[in-house]
C-alpha cells in the first residue's frame, strides 16, 4: 500500500512472522529535503495481527503518527535533555541519498 501524507511518501510491506503466525507491520516513509532524499524505516508488533489488512493499516497508521512527530519536532525544538537519546536514535535511523 502507498500513500502520500503531508509531502511524505509512505510505503507498507508488512512481513509474515513465522514463528507467530502473525503479519507485522513495516512502513518506510521517504521525503525530499534541501535536495536530499531521506528514509526513515519504522516496524510495528511482531505478535498482533493475524490478517495482512490489519497489519497494513497499523503500519500506516504508524507512518502517519511518526510523521506527525517528526514534523512537529522541526517547529518545537527539544527542551527535555532527556528525551534526546530517544531523538538521537530516530535520527541515526535515517538514511539520505543525495541526488546528483
């Protein structure tokens, strides 16, 4: 499944678990910025769905709320020190691709 949301192409490939019996729901969300291409990959529960549309629409879902959260972090900068670890592992998730 592919979707566009707030200028973020998001893609589903959700996997079958088979140890679980379970589809587990991975999204990859690619953008464009300053002539970068950038990825960030996410997956959900290994354990949860055992229908491929549910997996789907989690991981959809999933993409949509990490974009919410990465674009709002753009306009409200980290004040916890805290939560900078959890920022910092986010970040180096990501790949970029520049293009010729």
């Amino acid at each position: 499944m592919e979707e566009i949301y707030k200028a973020r192409h998001i893609r589903t490939t959700p996997r079958l678990n088979l140890d679980t019996d379970c589809w587990i729901p991975y999204a990859d969300v690619s953008w464009e910025e300053e002539g970068i291409k950038r990825i960030q990959l996410l997956a959900g529960p290994s354990d949860r769905f055992k229908l491929i549309d549910q997996a789907e629409v989690y991981a959809v879902e999933m993409a949509m709320t990490w974009i919410d959260t990465e674009v709002m972090g753009k306009f409200h900068p980290l004040s916890d020190p805290d939560k900078l670890g959890t920022e910092a592992e986010l970040i180096t998730a990501r790949a970029s691709i520049r293009r010729p």
